[in-house]
C-alpha cells in the first residue's frame, strides 16, 4: 500500500555541507509487498502485485516491477508515488537509510485496492506487507484480509504498529514481526529467547496468527506454531547493505510453504534468503544463487 522507486548509492564520505559526489545508482522497485513478489518471482512462483501508482514516479515503480517479470494491478491515484534511498559510506561501510512519507489516499483510492484484491479469481497466499500511506484507515489490513479469505488465501501479515494489531484481531495464517515490531505490540520485554517465545505463543494461542516468524537480526530467527518452536542462528556474511532483508525472509517462507514444503524446511530456506540478501548491494534483495548456497549452512534446532 506504501510503494516507493529504491534509489542506492554510494559515496566515500558523508560530510554536512558538501557537495557528495555519488557512485552509480541503482533503482529498483520497492515497498514491503513488492519486495516479496521480487524474491518469490525469483524462486520460480507466479505472483500479481497489486499497489497505487501516481504520477511519474508511479510509472517508473511499474516498469521496474516489469523488468522483474512482475504481473501488477495498479490502482491510479492522485499523488506522486514516493522514493526512497540508501547511501553506503565507503570508507566505514556504515548504511544511510532516508524513507520518504508517502502519499495521502483518499478513501476512494484505498477503497479501489481492496476491489482489485477482490477481482482475483483466486490466491493461494496474500502477503499484506509494510506501513499503511497517510488516511488510510487503520483496519485497511484487517479488510484486506477478509477479502483474501474469500479467495480461499493464507493471510501473511508484515506491518507494525496499530495496522498490526488491527489486522491481528481478524486473525492472520502468519505474521512476521521483528523484535521491535513484537515488543511495541505486546508492550513487555523480550530480550530473552524464553520471553520471545512466550510472546509468539501467546500470539497463537489467542487465535491471531496461526504461525509467528519472529526474525532477530544477527541473532537469527525463530518459527512459533501451536505445537513446535524452530530457531536458527544467523549465518554469517559480509554484509553489504541490510536493506529488504525481512523481506526476502517472508518471501523465501511463503515461496516454499506454497510448494507444500515441510515447517523446517521453509524456514530453513527463509533464513538463508534473509541472509542472502544482505550479500546484494543497496534493494537487490535475494538472489536464488546465494540462496541456495547458503541454505546448507543454515542451522535449525527445535526447541522443546
């Protein structure tokens, strides 16, 4: 609902008040559920991605999508689609993230996206992903999720916040917070592994989400079900940009629960794309290469 064009550079010192000469650029097609139909177009799925679109910006955001072999429904709207980009400091390799707000939607325009998720003849999965754009409605994730349900969907449920927790109360397949995004939602700490655990099951047990994929930055990830708790440690890499990371682990999830893979084994797979996606530079996201030659390395225990 939050699209953006992801612009990366780089430059070798940032410096207040001079001119910074930058690197080459790199654009990509952004916003949480873009990103997640990037990494599971390159896994082999078929995916449509429906988002708004305005002005020119807009158009350039459905070229790049595009050129990745993308199908997208958009939805025409009045204001120019956002931009966002990353900077990479080359003589300390530290990451500049600049997110720009998006655009206001009028209630007609964000009316309109739930109507082209409704005009999908079926789904296997919907993956509602990444922040809610200026007036729309709070519950527009918890709507959006009753409309995939009729298309006899799994619900994937990425966003913080009180988008979050209004689209928990219509109950999720699957939600995929980050330690910040789960600790804000339950307003208690979570700093050991008993407490995050204790908070994803409680997540289950109240009828939110049957699933809970709590990823933990370099301290890895863990998969919370009724029945079992799978954790893995990161893998470790040379990091080039963090960017998308959360993504490409969502879409390396869903890609292989779609192929009716094993809890383990979609996990497994979704660890390595998380990681393999800190290997591409400023939004290229995961790469099938890397993924499958960091999968073997990735450990899964099973906590009891």
């Amino acid at each position: 609902m939050n699209p953006a064009v992801d612009i990366s550079t780089t430059v070798d010192k940032v410096e207040s008040t001079q001119k910074l000469r930058c690197g080459p650029v790199l654009r990509h097609a952004g916003g949480g559920g873009v990103n997640v139909a990037r990494v599971l177009r390159r896994l082999g799925h078929d995916v449509v991605a429906i988002y708004p679109v305005g002005g020119g910006t807009g158009q350039t955001l459905e070229r790049l999508a595009k050129r990745e072999g993308i199908v997208s429904h958009t939805v025409p709207v009045a204001a120019e689609t956002r931009e966002s980009f990353t900077v990479i400091e080359e003589s300390t390799d530290n990451e500049f993230r600049f997110v720009l707000p998006g655009p206001p939607l009028g209630e007609a325009e964000s009316r309109a996206c739930l109507t082209a998720l409704a005009s999908l003849p079926k789904a296997d999965f919907v993956v509602l992903s990444g922040s809610l754009p200026t007036a729309v409605p709070v519950d527009f994730y918890g709507r959006a999720a009753a409309v995939g349900k009729k298309l006899g969907a799994r619900i994937v449920l990425d966003t913080s916040g009180p988008p979050l927790a209004a689209a928990l109360s219509a109950g999720v397949h699957i939600v995929k917070p980050n330690l910040r995004e789960l600790s804000e939602f339950t307003d208690a700490p979570i700093d050991t592994e008993e407490q995050q655990i204790a908070a994803c099951r409680a997540l289950v047990s109240s009828g939110a989400a049957e699933m809970v994929a709590l990823t933990l930055g370099h301290h890895g990830a863990m998969l919370v079900t009724a029945d079992s708790v799978l954790a893995a440690g990161a893998v470790p890499v040379t990091v080039r940009s963090s960017v998308g990371a959360g993504d490409s682990f969502l879409g390396g999830l869903v890609a292989r629960l779609v192929e009716g893979a094993s809890l383990e084994a979609a996990f497994r797979t979704a660890v390595a794309a998380g990681t393999a996606a800190l290997l591409a530079p400023g939004t290229a996201l995961a790469h099938r290469p890397d993924i499958d030659r960091i999968e073997p390395r990735v450990v899964v225990r099973r906590i009891e």
